[in-house]
C-alpha cells in the first residue's frame, strides 16, 4: 500500500489577491528535500501517539479558534473562502476532494507503517518524477484564468457532457498536492450532478466553521456531552473510511484511472426519493416532539390546577399545616427524651443504691445482733467459759455490740415514754435507728440526688417536659381531628411517651414511708386523670391510658422497692407499702388485661420477699424452763423479744390479706410461722395470763373473712395445732383460778370457729355460763 505522496511546498507571492490564500506557504527549494526527507522519520507507528498526532494538525490550522477537540477539527485552512466566495462551485468541491483524499490517505499511513517498505519507495519516485515536471504558472495568468472560468459560467447555457477527458487518480492526487489552483477547465471537468459525499470530519467541519462564533459562547455540560457521542460516532466512520481507502489504494497505486468504468447512474428520481425519506424521518421525529410538547404542556396544566385547587382549599392546607406541626412536635419531644433519658436513669441508680445501701445496713445490723446476742446467752447458760470470779469471758466486739443494743433500747424505751405508749412489747420495734453522722451522710446523699433531678430538664422548654402541655397537644388534635387520632392508636403511644417524665417525677417517691407522697397528688397522676375525663366518648381507648401508666412505670418501680428494699419486719413500711399497692390495684385494675402481668410479677415479689423474711429473721429460742421462770433473766427477756418479733412478722404478713390470695397467705403465715415457730414457742413457755394474751393476739392478728361463713363449726385446717394448744391451755388454766383467762380462751376459739371444739369444753366443765358465747357466734 503507497503512503500519501510528501506535500511539496511553493512560494506564492506576497501580493498576490487569490481567495484561496489559504493554502500553506511554500518552502524554499533548497529546503524541500530536507522536508522531504524529514518526512518519513516522522511518520512512525500510531502506537500511543497515533491519535494524538492526527490531532495535532487541525489544531495547527485551525489555531485562531483554541478548542482542541479532536471532533472539531477541519482540513481547510484557517483563510479559505467559502464556497460561494472565489474560486467557485466547481473549484471548491475540487479542493475538498483533495483534502478528503490526504485525510484519508494520512490515516491509512498512520495506521498502516508497518507495511512493506517498498511501498514508501516507489511513491516517493513517483513524487519526484511528477514534481520535476509541473510548471508553476505566475499570478497573472492565473487571474487571466479565473476571469476566463468566470465568464463562462456566465455567458454558457450548459456544459456539453459528452467530453471525456481521461483523468488519473494519481494525477488527481499530485495536482492537489501540488497546486490546488492549476485544476482542469470546466469543460475538461464531470460534472457532479449530486453533492459530493462528506466524511464526517469535513461535514463537522464545515458545521463548525459556520457556527463558531455561537459554539465558542456554549461551555456547559450538554454540549460537552453531545460532543463526547459524536466523538464516538466520528471514530467509528473514520476507522471505517480508513479501511476502505486502503483496500481501494492498494489496488489504484501507480495505474491510472479506468474511463471504462461507470457508476450508478443518478437521476431526479432517486434524489426526489431520498429527499421524500429525509422529510418523512424529520416528519415523523416533529409529531414525536409535537406530542411530548402536548403532554408536558398538559403536565404544566394539570399542577397548575392542583397548585390553585390545594391554594383555594384552606381547610386541607390548615390540616396538612396541623399534622406537620404534631409530626414536628412529637420529634422534637421524643429527640429530647431519648437525650435525657440516660440522666435520669443514672439519678435513679443513685436513689436506688442510696436506699439499697440504708437498708442492707438495717438488715446485716440486726441479724449481727442477733447472732451475737444468742452466742452470749448460750454461753452463759452453759457456763463454757467463766472468769476467775465467776463471770463470763466475753470478746470486746460482743461487748460493744451489746452495750449498743441495750443504748438503743432505752433511748426507744424513753422515747415511747415520753409519747405515752406504755403497751409496747419488747421486740416490735423495728430498730431502725442510725447514728446522727450516719443520718447527715445519707440527708446530703439523698438531697444531691433531688438536687440533680430538679436539673434534668432545666434546659427544655415547657412545652417539651410538662406532662400537662404534651397532653394538651394530643387533646387538640382529639378535638379538632377524632377520626385519625383514634386511628392513631394514640391511647397506646401517651403511656410511652410519657414514661420518663413520670419516672422522673418517682424519683423522691418512697412507698415504704407513711409521709409519702400518694400517688394522686403526684402532678402526672392529676393531668393523665384530666385527659382521661375531657374525652367524650365512653368506650373510648382514653380511658385506659392511666392504667397503662401505671402498669408500664408505677407497677415495675414499685417491684424494685419490694424485692431490694422493703423489709417485712417493719410495720410501718408494709402499710405504706398496702396502701400504696391498694390504690394501684384496685382503684385501677379495671381492665385486667393490661395489668395481670405486671399485677402477678408484684405478687410474686412479695411472696418472695416475706419467705426470705421467714427463714433468715426468724429465731425463737428454746431455754429450759429454769431459765425462763425468771422473767427478767436475759434468756426470758431474748425469748420474749424474738417471740413477739416473730408475731409482728405474722402480723405484717396477714395484712396483706385482700391484695394476696387466701391460700398464699395461710401457707405463709399459719403453715410456715405459726406452725412451726410461734406454737412452738409457746408450748415452751409457761401458761399462765403471758401466753393466753400471745394466743389473744395471734387470733387478733387473724382475717375476719376467713371466719364469716356462719355455717362453720370447725375452723380451718391450718389453725389445728393452734386450736389443741388452745384446748391444753384451757384445761391447765380451769383446775386453777385463772377463770378469767378461760373465758378469753373459750372466746378465741369462737372467733375462729372452733365451735365444736368450745361445745365439748363447755359440757366437760359444766361452764354452763359461757354456753351464751357460742349462741352469739
């Protein structure tokens, strides 16, 4: 395949006036073989740099414009005239086709080094052959020549077509090369009666040329993409004419061009058909435009309308306005929950441990007396360890632990004087009593934690941490829009909203103090309580929102003080713990569905906490009756104290009685307490007015519904060893004078309806008088 002959180079005048000026200036003739020579160094593979040079001509040409593009590069020089413009129609299409061909025929010289290298030779002969023989005609005659073409254009009415004048390819090419003006006269010409095909280079150029002012003025993004496809598309036509400008230079190279040949034959026909496509295409691609422009046009109208209708409707703009605001507000709200939701549980940690802490110090206290107390008596009954004089050797911890408990007891003893309570028993109190470094230790613990609560929502709005204000938000939009809040399901969402606000509220709150603060004064409890009455309807789900409070944040708080706190010995704290308990169980178990689970984990609680109660506080010693005659000696006095302190436990226990089951609470208190320590106790002690007032307040202790059946005559089975205890005593007590406490005997056993038991007592000793007791029962 031959390389595109080298480009000779020559001097034009300076003055001369051509239009096709543009042209590339000549060389010297001295210097043409050095360029001629020069060339082929510089044609080399395309590797790499292939592309880049193919670039960098057009940029050389075209300079004045200063776009790089590769797409947008043109052959023609930056001065050519337009068509219509010098040398004319029939000029112009002439010099395009040279050019098209050197485009094309660089392209394939590009793409094609490494061919044969003789190929290169005899082109190379053939330029120089060809270049020695061409004459370069001065500036006058070719002016003399263009006036001559000029006037027959004018002048002739047509251009015989039967002249045939054999014209070569390869003279063709040396003539474009050489001089694009010495080209053939008109009539030595074919004339094209079609447009000459374009590559798409030339037409992009020629398209460029004429717009450059307007596309030099357009930067942005879609021209850069509308560049980059037709980037791809001239890449792809480009390889395309490359490859078929090599096929057909192969076999053209050095022969010239074939007269004999014809090609298609062209008439008005197949241009009036091609024209005919073109329109249809362009038709057929303006009703597709016409039709997307009626339905975006139809688009526009249609929000316009929508835009003036959602306008001219205020009451959907004020509803869409109503619910962005409770969107909004319900975010802020939770937003500054979930911030302060970690501070308040650390304060309740805190509370929680302080309390904790108090009471595991009551509890290892009085269980440290205890076992030091009974070890000191046990000694000394036994007489293990004695002194020279006679006393008992005791450990100086022990002593001081005594000496402390008996400074407690007298201060109470005092205490209890001073109040005019003489009927205390030794043992009921609840020895809870701490020192006063102790008390200020815990009041400035406890007054820090109150302190940092009353600061957790310092920083935030009412609107955001009132109870009342939340509430009354959900309470317009009850009133303004009861359809979607109740379908909402807005009863379920207040209880867990409001959740930390009440928690932070139960903080202070202690159920096992009588000075408690009840709950229905709390500030939550009255403003659930207002919502819950402002709501109209009568089944409505409103109504059960204060009972889901309490079972979701009262009822798990109130399981935490029972299961760590609450000690069952103290008869204060269990009837503030009951009171507590009633109000949340019963005035509030309505819907028992929402408050079983947590209702049956705080009875588990409790059980559990009184059995605990049972096996660790509990310890009613048995002495010899010789030890206990005597009523002040310290082992009747410790007998006597862990009695009625085991009693106080029976008691606390049985007051539980309408909150727990029945069977739970004789299982407790008559099967584990009774049973096992209280009559045993008391079967050790010596009958006498002591132990019918211990039997008195046992059946004191006892729940009137468990006896109000007036059908029974025998009493329940737990209390059976009770009732023999009850009968043994009564008969010691009738063969002396204690006629009295016969009587008091025969009336317990009335009260808890061991009527059969009473009859036979009555018939044995002919107490013919007390016979009214039974008739009364």
């Amino acid at each position: 395949m031959a390389h595109r002959p080298k480009r000779t180079f020559r001097q034009r005048p300076a003055d001369s006036s051509d239009s096709d000026g543009a042209e590339e200036p000549s060389a010297e003739p001295g210097t043409r073989k050095e360029q001629e020579t020069s060339g082929p160094a510089e044609e080399g593979p395309p590797s790499g740099g292939g592309r880049a040079q193919v670039a960098e001509r057009p940029r050389r040409v075209r300079g004045a414009r200063g776009r790089g593009r590769v797409w947008a590069t043109s052959r023609r020089a930056p001065g050519a005239a337009p068509r219509a413009q010098g040398g004319g129609v029939q000029e112009s299409r002439t010099v395009d086709l040279s050019t098209d061909e050197e485009d094309g025929t660089h392209h394939s010289s590009e793409s094609k080094d490494d061919q044969s290298s003789s190929s290169d030779s005899s082109g190379s002969q053939e330029e120089k052959e060809f270049s020695s023989t061409v004459k370069i005609p001065d500036a006058a005659f070719i002016q003399a020549a263009r006036r001559k073409r000029e006037l027959a254009r004018a002048q002739g009415d047509y251009i015989s077509l039967d002249v045939k004048h054999p014209i070569t390819i390869s003279g063709t090419k040396r003539n474009s090369d050489d001089d694009p003006e010495s080209e053939p006269d008109d009539h030595e010409k074919r004339i094209p009666f079609a447009p000459k095909p374009q590559t798409l280079r030339q037409r992009m150029a020629e398209e460029t040329s004429i717009n450059e002012t307007s596309e030099e003025s357009q930067e942005d993004e879609s021209q850069d993409i509308w560049e980059h496809q037709q980037m791809k598309k001239a890449v792809k036509v480009i390889e395309e004419t490359d490859i078929g400008i090599s096929r057909s230079s192969r076999s053209q190279t050095l022969r010239k061009f074939d007269t004999s040949v014809s090609f298609s034959p062209v008439n008005l026909e197949i241009i009036k058909k091609q024209l005919n496509t073109r329109l249809t295409l362009l038709q057929d691609t303006h009703r597709s435009h016409l039709r997307e422009y009626e339905k975006c046009m139809q688009d526009v109208k249609s929000s316009q309308s929508t835009i003036q209708h959602l306008e001219s409707s205020s009451n959907h703009a004020l509803n869409y306005k109503f619910y962005k605001s409770m969107k909004i507000y319900v975010e802020n709200v939770i937003d500054c929950l979930n911030e302060k939701i970690i501070n308040i549980q650390e304060i309740e940690s805190s509370m929680h441990a302080l309390l904790l802490k108090q009471a595991m110090t009551f509890m290892k206290r009085r269980q440290d007396e205890l076992k030091h107390e009974s070890t000191y008596l046990q000694q000394l009954s036994c007489k293990e360890e004695t002194s020279t004089n006679g006393s008992l050797a005791v450990d100086e911890k022990t002593q001081w632990i005594l000496e402390e408990i008996e400074s407690r007891r007298t201060q109470r003893r005092q205490a209890r004087v001073l109040s005019g309570n003489c009927n205390h028993q030794e043992g009921t109190s609840s020895d809870d009593e701490l020192s006063s470094a102790e008390m200020t230790d815990f009041q400035k613990s406890h007054d820090a934690i109150l302190q940092n609560q009353k600061k957790v929502f310092e920083d935030v709005h009412h609107d955001f941490c009132n109870i009342q204000n939340i509430l009354l938000k959900f309470q317009q939009w009850r009133e303004k829009f009861p359809d979607s809040y109740y379908e909402a399901f807005i009863s379920l969402c207040i209880p867990k909203l409001l959740n930390p606000l009440v928690r932070v509220q139960l903080i202070h709150w202690n159920p096992l103090k009588l000075d408690s603060v009840d709950l229905k004064q709390m500030p939550w409890f009255t403003s659930v309580e207002e919502f819950m009455e402002d709501s109209k309807k009568e089944d409505s789900s409103d109504k059960k929102i204060l009972s889901a409070v309490i079972n979701k944040t009262v009822i798990p708080r109130l399981t935490d003080f029972i299961e760590f706190i609450w000690d069952p010995l103290s008869t204060s704290q269990t009837t503030s713990l009951i009171t507590h308990c009633r109000v949340i169980l019963e005035e509030h178990s309505t819907y028992e569905n929402e408050v079983s689970k947590s209702k049956q984990d705080l009875f588990k609680s409790i059980v559990s906490r009184m059995k605990k109660a049972i096996e660790d506080d509990v310890f009613i010693p048995l002495y010899p009756k010789s030890a206990i005659e005597n009523k002040t000696s310290p082992h009747a006095k410790f007998q006597e104290r862990q009695f009625w302190s085991g009693l106080k436990l029976f008691s606390n226990i049985l007051l539980w009685n309408g909150l727990l089951p029945d069977d739970t609470l004789r299982e407790l208190g008559l099967g584990k307490l009774l049973n096992r320590y209280l009559i045993t106790a008391l079967q050790n002690a010596i009958p006498g007015p002591d132990a019918v007032k211990k039997c008195k307040q046992i059946a004191a202790c006892l729940p009137e519904k468990w006896f109000q059946d007036s059908a029974m005559r025998t009493s329940i089975p737990q209390l059976e060893n009770f009732i023999q205890f009850l009968l043994q005593s009564v008969h010691k007590l009738s063969r002396s004078e204690f006629r009295d406490e016969v009587k008091e005997i025969i009336l317990i056993l009335v009260k808890i309806k061991a009527l059969n038991q009473a009859e036979s007592f009555i018939e044995e000793y002919h107490l013919d008088h007390l016979k009214s007791l039974i008739k009364k029962a």
